[in-house]
C-alpha cells in the first residue's frame, strides 16, 4: 500500500469517526475515556470488544 492510499483511508476513517460522534453526541476521546475508566459500567455485560480499545 502506498502513502496516498494510507492518507486516504485515514480521511475515511476520520470522516466516519465524525459520523458516529455526531450521531451519538459524543466525542470519541471521550467516550474512550469513559469506556477506561469504567463510567459505562451498564453496557460491560455486553462489550464483547473491550479489549480492541487497548491496543
């Protein structure tokens, strides 16, 4: 894959992170941040991919 490709996908990536955070009115920083520090405890019984966040 070269760089340009790689930049691309970024953008991608960005622009539908930007749709999610619109969508559910949160940032992702800090829906990552209450997802570590336990605040959505609630929704624990059914994250299957906690652990995808902390790589």
């Amino acid at each position: 894959m070269e760089l340009h490709e790689l930049v691309l996908e970024m953008k991608q990536l960005e622009r539908r992170l930007t749709l999610y955070e619109e969508k559910y009115g949160i940032l992702s920083q800090d829906f990552y941040d209450l997802l570590q520090t336990g605040r959505l405890a609630r929704y624990d019984d059914f994250d299957e991919t906690r652990t995808d966040f902390g790589r």
